[in-house]
C-alpha cells in the first residue's frame, strides 16, 4: 500500500546543530508539505513544494530549508536548531489533482532541542 | 484575526450525545473546506470535506455558510472512539498562490463519557 513515512520518529539535540527530518511519499503525489505543530498554534505550514526543484516558503519558514530533487521526498532542514524548534513535525502531501485536495500526513516527528 | 477560528472546548459529551463544532473562517476568497480528525500524539486524518449543499457520512454531518464563512460538523450518537481532536481545515483560492495549502484552526477537543 501507498504510504508516508518520516523518521527519525523522535529526536534529541543540542542547540546549534543541523538536524534534517526525513519524509519519503509512494503516492508519487506532486505537493508535500511540511507542518509544526505546537500547542495553542494548531498546525502552522513550514514550507511546501508542488513538484520537483519546487520550493516555497510558508507561514514559519525562518531557521528551516527543504529541497526537493525527486517526487517521493522532502527533507527538512533545521540549520542551526534552537530551543523554539522543539515541536512535533508533520509531513504531508497531496495529489495535486484539484478533484483530489486530501492531503495525507505521516505520523510525525518528535524534536526536542536542548 | 486568525485566518481559522475554532472553539478550543474542551467539550465532554456523554455517550449517545450529539455535539455540534462551529469554525469561522476570514478569507472569502477560500474554496475547499475540510474537518479533519486528530487522535492524541497522532498525525491528522481526514474525517470529511465539506460541500456547499452540506453533506453526511454516518452519524456526522458537515454544513457550509459561504455567506457567513462559517462551517459546522454535526455529530449524533457519540460513541466513546469519538474522542479526538477535531480540526477545520480551509483551502486556498484555487488559480491562487495559496491554492492547494490547507490552513488549520486550532482544533476543539471532545472526551466522550460512558
């Protein structure tokens, strides 16, 4: 079956280091997402792309890059963590197709940065 | 003004209880809306979209005001696996450049009680 996976599921860091949060879609879905979120903040989008070397930013983009060499990933990187980057992480795409909006969502990313 | 608005709750319902949710939204220019359902510590999943002319699926029933921006699910016969988070989701103007990204209200949890 088609599916999302992100990993690492859970992640401890220290402030300063780069961390990079996986995301991998078998849907061959153009649009994959990435979201944080926190309490009292609901789901804010980071970044999103709708296709191959297609980036953009979202709402909270500051300190977070993504790149996006083929369909079936999107990688999230925190280039220099912070304390405010503990969050959880969702990763999520969608079809692309405009009869088609779900967007499906993976289970999640724990990061705490100490 | 937040872009999705959602009584937080929470809201505690004995078995057997219809609730009711209520969502706002600001952008008039929105097209597709959605309530999505969040178990705890897991990743959102669609519940269901919501039509204009209001639709149903089982036990829930989603309404659309497009005049008020206003949107509503209606659960009847709450069963203890009813509990969760339930989230409003609206989508871009299509042709737009927020087309295709979902913004989320903050969600209103229900505990259903035997």
């Amino acid at each position: 079956d088609a599916e999302i996976t992100q990993s690492p599921r859970h992640k401890i860091t220290e402030t300063g280091r780069q961390v990079t949060l996986a995301c991998h879609q078998t849907w061959n879905h153009n649009n994959m997402f990435w979201y944080r979120q926190d309490l009292g903040h609901g789901l804010r989008l980071i970044h999103y792309s709708y296709g191959v070397q297609d980036t953009n930013k979202g709402e909270v983009s500051d300190g977070y890059s993504v790149s996006r060499s083929n369909t079936e990933d999107l990688p999230l990187t925190l280039e220099s963590a912070a304390s405010s980057q503990t969050s959880v992480y969702f990763c999520a795409s969608s079809s692309g197709d405009r009869r088609q909006e779900t967007q499906y969502f993976g289970p999640g990313t724990r990061l705490l940065v100490l | 003004r937040k872009e999705v608005e959602q009584d937080p709750g929470p809201f505690n319902v004995p078995e057997g209880a219809t609730v009711a949710f209520n969502c706002t939204y600001s952008n008039s220019a929105s097209q597709s809306f959605f309530w999505y359902r969040q178990d705890c510590r897991k990743e959102p999943k669609l519940l269901m979209s919501v039509y204009s002319s209001g639709n149903e699926d089982g036990r829930f029933t989603a309404q659309l005001n497009r005049a008020s921006q206003y949107i509503s699910l209606l659960i009847r016969d709450s069963k203890l696996s009813d509990s969760a988070t339930y989230l409003c989701v609206v989508n871009g103007q299509a042709g737009g450049t927020s087309y295709g990204k979902l913004t989320f209200g903050q969600g209103t949890i229900l505990t259903v009680h035997p």
